[in-house]
C-alpha cells in the first residue's frame, strides 16, 4: 500500500488522495446526472443551475472545489478530480520534493526527500529534538523546531552536523533553525564526555568519600548538580584535565528535577543514593517523569529511610546501610544501588537481568575498581 504525504486538502470527499495535481478540478458525469437540483441549492458560488428539462448546467471557471454538491449528490454524478498518473508517474513525482513510504513485509521503508516544516515540541525531548535535527538536515527548505531541548548534547550534535556540511543555526536555545541541504560529507569528530555519567561517578565519591578526577567533564555541562553537592559539602575543583572532587557529604539537600539547564532527572536516583548516608533530612521533587522513585524500594532493602508520596521522596540519612539483594528496575536505579552497595556493610547483590546498567553506563564495574571499589559482575 503506497501512501503519500504531500496533498494539503485532505478532503474527504477527494477522488485525488495522491493530491500531485496543482488544482483539482469538479467534473460531472451527465450519463448519471437526474436534475434533481439539490448541487444549484447547496453552491454558494452560482456555478450550478438546472434548466428545467436539462440537465444541469456547471460554470468551472468559477468553481472554488468547496465539495458541497459532492457531498449531497445522490447520484454520483460529479466528483471533484486531478490529474491522472500512471505509477511510474507518481514515483517521479513523489521523488521531486516529498516523501513517502511503504508498508509491508512487518517494517515501513521511507525513501525520497522530507519537507521543512514548522515543528512544535510539547516537552522540549532531547530524543526528538535529535532526530528531528538529523531528518531536517536533509529534508528540503527550512525547518524551525520550537520548545526544543537544550542540552549539550543537542549543541554537540549540531556542531557535529554543520562540519559536515549542515546548516543549522540556534542550537542550545529553544528555537532551532535548519536549512536542508543535498549531501553530508565525512568529518572527524570528538563528542562531548557524558555528562551523566560524570555526575554518577561525582557521587559516587560524594557517597564514599575520597578523591575522583573526572577526566574530561565539563563543568558548565555540570553546574545545577555541582551546586547541589557543594551545599552538601563536597570540594570541587575545576582543572584543564577535567573536575576534580573530594569529599563525603556532611549536608542535607534539596532536588527539583528540571529540563536543562535545571536538575537533570537522569541524575535524582545517584542523589538519592547519596541521601541516603548524608545526615539529616533530604528532599526530592520530580517534575518531569511520572513512577521515576522505584529504586525508593530497592533502597529502602539496604536500611534507606524513604517516604515517598506521588511525585515527592523525603529521605532521612542513616549512617548505615547494610547489603542485600536488590534490582535495577531502570538505568539510573541501577547506578544509584551501585553507589549505595559501595558503602553498605557486608555484600550487596544488584540483578541487572534486564541489561539497563550497561546500557549507560559502559564498564561502570571496572572504573570503580579502578578507584578503589569492591565490585564485580558475576553470571547467575
């Protein structure tokens, strides 16, 4: 089944769903045509009118295709139709400046060329944004993306993308603007060191103790969540080589998650994990995903003090955790029992059946050894 996304009317009355031609026009079938005059009551315009013992007369020229005698003729006498194609035609056509896909064999396959378009996010998704980015990259004429996210990662992509030949201005504000082009050609490039994962090793020391060179972070990739661990006492030091932090937690907080350059959610469960050991009362509002405290649960099996009510968590800090086995039931759940089964007493076992830990965190079991952690993964 071929559908093509190009015609503008989308009329439900349109005999020319393929809408390639640039005006459709009305026709009538006079075999068919009964001058029951119902299409000279309904036209507004003037351009039918029955004469009594013909058939009805039609005016094209001035014709706007409003569909109303299409709709109420009983007959069927008159349809409003473009230009004929063959499908050799169409491909060509289709292939000119619009895309379209086919369904079948359990997988859709899309080929000729994306239109710009006007785009507006409801939730500024850093996934969507850079997918769109990527597909407006080569789509034809101008795309604006508006509420889009604002994150590094979407600076570093469209950088990444304008070396190869893209045009895409306002990268990092909430207003994007690409211009398609042809062709991308080769570049070398070097991403951007994962914030994230810079911020769960950040408190993972936070949560231990000791000192951590960060190699590579960027520290105004990281500030909400540098702030956050200053107020609980933890020592940052920026450096070319990267962040270097040293520390224990000594000082309650307390976390809004927000989209950038607000709190990072990916980073509340490690924050969490650190609550947990810190003395006093720690507060955690999430605001941007729904069910994101499962790993309250988890925690809470290593000795964790968690009250959480729909989109709040209050953790009081204990000074003891004590190991058991526990689930990742997400990714940063995953992280954030790895840091609290870092400084519980005895072992601590963390099923990752599921595979979310790895898929963010890449080798997080030798890194930590590599400082100091007793970790390693086992098969059961």
């Amino acid at each position: 089944i071929l559908f093509f996304k190009g015609c503008p009317l989308r009329c439900r009355w349109c005999s020319n769903p393929f809408g390639l031609a640039a005006r459709p026009q009305l026709a009538v079938n006079r075999e068919k045509c009964t001058g029951c005059g119902m299409c000279e009551k309904v036209c507004s315009h003037g351009v039918n009118t029955v004469v009594p013992g013909e058939r009805v007369n039609v005016n094209f020229s001035a014709c706007v295709q409003c569909g109303a005698c299409v709709t109420l003729c009983a007959a069927k006498a008159r349809m409003i139709a473009g230009k004929a194609y063959t499908a050799q035609q169409l491909y060509r056509e289709a292939a000119k400046d619009a895309a379209f896909y086919r369904k079948g064999g359990g997988g859709v396959t899309l080929s000729g060329r994306l239109r710009g378009a006007v785009i507006y996010l409801d939730m500024p998704s850093v996934g969507a944004t850079e997918n769109l980015l990527m597909a407006a990259t080569l789509a034809s004429g101008t795309t604006r993306i508006e509420n889009a996210a604002k994150e590094p990662e979407i600076v570093d992509l469209a950088a990444f993308l304008n070396a190869m030949g893209a045009r895409i201005c306002g990268a990092g504000t909430s207003t994007i603007v690409i211009e398609g082009v042809r062709a991308l050609h080769a570049v070398s490039w070097q991403p951007i060191s994962d914030r994230i994962e810079a911020g769960t090793m950040a408190c993972a020391c936070a949560i231990t103790g000791g000192e951590l060179l960060l190699s590579g972070a960027r520290a105004e990739h990281l500030r909400s969540l540098l702030f956050k661990l200053s107020e609980a006492g933890i020592h940052i030091k920026d450096t070319p080589g990267g962040l270097m932090v040293f520390g224990r937690a000594k000082q309650p907080f307390e976390i809004r998650t927000m989209v950038y350059p607000g709190f990072p959610t990916d980073l509340q469960a490690p924050m969490m994990a650190v609550a947990c050991k810190t003395p006093g009362t720690s507060v955690f509002l999430e605001t941007i995903f729904e069910n994101r405290f499962m790993h309250a649960a988890e925690l809470s099996r290593l000795g964790a003090h968690i009250r959480v009510e729909n989109r709040v968590a209050v953790v009081e800090g204990t000074p003891y955790l004590t190991g058991a086995p526990v689930r990742a039931t997400d990714l940063r759940a995953g992280a954030a029992l790895i840091l609290a089964g870092l400084c519980a007493e005895g072992e601590t076992l963390v099923d990752d059946s599921g595979g979310h830990i790895e898929r963010g965190y890449c080798g997080i079991e030798e890194k930590l050894r590599a400082v100091g952690g007793r970790i390693e993964r086992v098969a059961l």
